[in-house]
C-alpha cells in the first residue's frame, strides 16, 4: 500500500460526512433535531450515533458514524472479500457513516446509505488490504415512478463523473444485495447503488480518486432524495397507504436482521446494539398473507419492486 | 429402531391436538375465528396454517401444523443434533404443530408454544434416528409475578407426572434457549420450557412415554395459560403499557429472524414462508435507547426477564 495516511483522511472526510449530513436531514425535517450518543467498544473504537424521533417529516431518522478496530477470527476477513489468506492473523480497522431515515407519510419514501472504509493489517503491522465500500438505496410505499426515475438519474449522474461503468454495474450489485430471497426474492425496495471492496487500481482508479467517488455517494441525498422529499410530503394519504407502509417497514427488518452484512458484522462485532440497530423502523407490521387487487397501489408498488432499467425510460 | 409405527401414529395425534387447539384458542378469544390455509411444499410435505386476525382477545394468533420431508444437506443433521455420521446421505421427516398468540391487552402475555418429532432415514431405507422435541414460554408486557409463577407450577405439574427430572431441566434449557445474545443475553419472556433431540431411552423412558409427555405438553395451554387471560383480560391499561408491549414485541421479531432454529429450519427447506413467519406479531415498534425509571413497571418487567426459580417462590 502506498499511501498509509489514506486511514487517517478517509476517516476526516466521514467525520465532516457525518456533520454535513445530519445538518441536511434537521433542516430536511423542518422541525425536528438529533440527540447524540457517543459510545465506545470494548474491543476498540466507537461512534457517534445521531437519532432523531417524533420529527415533523421523518418518524425516526439515524446516522450514525463509527470507527472500529480489532483482532478477527479466522475466516472471517475472507468472509469479508480479503485479499489474505486464511489462516492469517489479521487487524482490522473499519469507519463508516451509514443511515437510514423512516417519514411519517407513506407518500415520502425510505432512505438508506452508507460508506465505509476498511483495513487490514497484518500481525508485522503491514498494512496488507484496503478497500472501500457503500450505496444507497430507496423503498417507497407509495408508487411514484417518477421517483425511482430520480434516484437513479441523480446516482448515475454522480457514476458518470467518476467511470462510466460504476452506474450500471452498481446499479445491478443493489438489485442483486437487497433481496429477501426467503420471500421469493423479493426487492425491500427500487434499488440504487450498491458496492464493496473497491480497492486501489479498480476500474484505473487509484485509491485517492475513489475515496473521491464513495465521498459523492456519501452526499448524493441532496440531488437524489430531497426533491422527493419536497414534492410528496404534502400530499393526502389515508390509513391503507400507512398500512401498506408498516408492511414493507416488516419486509425492511427481515431484510436487515436476517440479511443485511453491515447488521451482522455490527452484531458480530460487540459493537453498540442500539447503533447496529437503529435502522429498524419506528412501527412495523406483519400482515397475514396480504392478497393485493390488481391494478391497486399496493399491486403496482409490488411490480415496481421488480429490478427495473430506471434510467433507460422516457418518462 | 423398533417401532416403525411411531410416526404415523404421532402425525395423527399431532392432527387431533392441531384440532383442540383451534377450537380451545377460538373459545378463549370469544368472537374471532380462525382461517385455514393448506399448503405444499415443493420438496415433499405440506401443512395446514390457521390464523386469527383482529380477534376479540386476540390481535393475531397463529397456529401452524406442517410435515414435511426431503433430503438434509451435509452437515445440516449434524447441527439439529442426529446421530448420523456428517457424510452419510440422510432423508428427513418433520411434523409438528407451532402456535404463537399476541394478545390485544399488553396486560395478557403472548404465549409460544411447539411440539415436534423428527426422524431420518438412510440411503437404504433404514430409519437411523428418531427424536422429539418441543416447549412453550411465556413473554408478559405487564410484571405479573403471580402469571410467571402460575405458568411455571403448570408445567413443573405436567412435567412430574412424567419425570421428576424433567422440569428443572427442560426449564433451564428455556432459559438459555430464548435469549437475544446479541443484546447482553436478554431473555424475550419469562421463559418456560424447552427440550429437544429426546430420543427412545432418554430418563429411562421409551419413546411410547415420551411420545406422551410430548402431547401432554402440546395439551398445556388450557392449564397453564387460559387462567392467566381470564383474570387479566379486563384490566385497564394505557397508551404506556401498549407502547412497552410493542417494544418487547420488537424484541420478540429480533430473537425469531436472529436466533430461533426453527424460523431458520423453515426458511432453510423451502416451508411456505407466511407460515414460517405467521409467529411475527401484526405490529412492532423499535424505540431507540429507552430508559426504564427504577421503580416503574417497565423495569419492574425487565427485571422479571432474568432467569428465577418461579416455582419455589412463595406467592
């Protein structure tokens, strides 16, 4: 690795992510604040979680900035897609900002994102691996093709600006990674971007530039979330759309509690529970066998769920 | 194995206790009925989910009886405990009947109870092992003492009348059994009893005796459970023990998707996945960090969660 102050910048760059990102979703609120919860793993690092509940626009909005180190198990660093062999005693040092935010109004769609940055070092205190990773991606309750069309024009556009590949291929790797596939493969959402172990030389990039890309995926909600955000959150709903919503808010945790990596490393990990889990929606409900009427909102929120070319329709 | 029998006359007992069951949980809600959905599954089996919804006493109530059979991947009858060697080529059969109740009032407990025998078949055709399993516990809203005590002396009755031995240590295995380790070892309920892999022998019983203990405990619910709806069922609460109820109710979803072998069992083979999951509860809440004031019934209920002796207890 050539550059081994590349840790110590990431981990700036996500600190002021952090800041940046909280300042957007209080004004994005229109009402609302964070508390902060900073905490300390015992095993190494900590974080600093930002919670915000009861707001005037989101139900429950988390963001959440870490920084971890530690020893892992054998095994586990393949798990992870290291580039080291398995029976290697590795440390690892893992920083990210990773959020999820629940509107009140099923008319306002679900956000999530996250960035990462991870290391690995090696028992000489080499540093032997370093990638990066994130996405973000967007779970309506409410079928608006038009805001699937939006998320993703605004991702690709941010793709664009640093590979013309990453869109299309990031756009395929969240299609593939929010499954329920314990529910005949069902989508939690419309996708977005979704990658991981990028390391220095991907696509001709060196490490300095994607460090540059994962930054603009960190602060893509602006361009690709806050204009839904404005032109739904005034519109009328009605008990069926909440009802809808607390459904696929059920559909959400099974995905992260019996899915999601980011969940199970945080579980895995002894990091702090109530951070790992402060993606899990404010209410959620289990409805029994729900049957859908063709040609319903809920039947043509389902078939949106299906991977779809967002970008490609006119529209 | 010496009986070859035993497992068309346990599926028919199953039938019947699936049968007393519905009409002993269609009695004590007093107004809802159960619907019945038979399924198939792919592999080999099927199985028969009723489901009350927006009952009386009851907002959801699920009972499920399934059998279901096929072949187990290497290792996978290794790690529900069969005495097989890892590569030898196995066939299973399942059949059991689950049921999960979630009460209205937070002032009545959600009671699980299971029953299950489970038998493998070599490559020959040979029955090569024969086990059963089941429990049921107990997961109170509302710090009753008297209802954890109540539940606890019913079984050890039951238990008795089988085994002197049995109780403590099907009750211990409840303890350790439904525990969400991923929040400091927090049990969901005031647990019960649990017990698995009992085989022909097990205390110096044969597998006709056990066969019995098991529907003894399948037939618990009337004496164990129904007193304790009965003298809480009209109590008044507030909007303060509905929120707590919803919250441990979170707590209950974590431990099904993150813990329970046998969600993990159905998600594994296939099983019709709305049965798999007709044990989630029809709404849960996920409240950030709470803080339980010293002295107040939501830690007085927390504190109930730690493992006690409930039977030698005076009250």
């Amino acid at each position: 690795m050539s550059d081994p102050g590349v840790r110590a910048r990431v981990a700036g760059l996500l600190e002021q992510l952090h800041d940046d990102t909280t300042a957007f979703f209080t004004r994005l609120d229109r009402g609302g604040t964070f508390r902060e919860d900073r905490w300390d793993r015992p095993g190494g690092g900590g974080g600093v979680a930002r919670v915000l509940t009861g707001g005037t626009t989101f139900e429950k909005a988390g963001i959440n900035r870490s920084a971890v180190s530690g020893r892992l198990p054998p095994g586990a660093a393949q798990r992870l897609g290291a580039r080291v062999a398995a029976d290697d005693e590795t440390t690892f040092y893992a920083t990210g900002v990773s959020l999820v935010v629940h509107p009140r109004s099923p008319m306002v769609p679900t956000v999530h994102l996250n960035v990462r940055y991870f290391d690995l070092t090696d028992a000489a205190g080499r540093r032997v691996d370093v990638w990066l990773g994130g996405g973000t991606d967007l779970t309506p309750t409410y079928p608006f093709p038009d805001d699937a069309r939006h998320f993703h024009r605004a991702l690709k556009s941010i793709c664009d600006r640093h590979h013309p590949g990453f869109y299309p291929r990031f756009k395929s790797w969240c299609d593939h990674y929010f499954v329920n596939t314990h529910r005949g493969d069902e989508r939690r959402g419309i996708g977005g971007v979704f990658f991981d172990n990028l390391r220095d030389g991907e696509s001709g990039l060196g490490l300095d530039r994607l460090v540059g890309f994962v930054l603009d995926i960190g602060g893509a909600l602006p361009a690709a979330y806050e204009p839904i955000v404005e032109r739904r959150r005034e519109l009328p709903y009605s008990e069926r759309e909440r009802r809808l919503q607390l459904t696929r808010r059920g559909r959400y945790v099974e995905f992260n509690l019996v899915h999601d990596r980011g969940t199970t490393f945080g579980l895995q990990t002894s990091a702090r529970i109530e951070s790992v889990l402060m993606s899990l929606p404010p209410l959620a409900a289990w409805e029994y066998a729900p049957v859908y009427e063709p040609g319903s909102f809920e039947a043509e929120l389902m078939a949106m769920l299906e991977p779809r070319d967002w970008v490609g329709e006119t529209g």
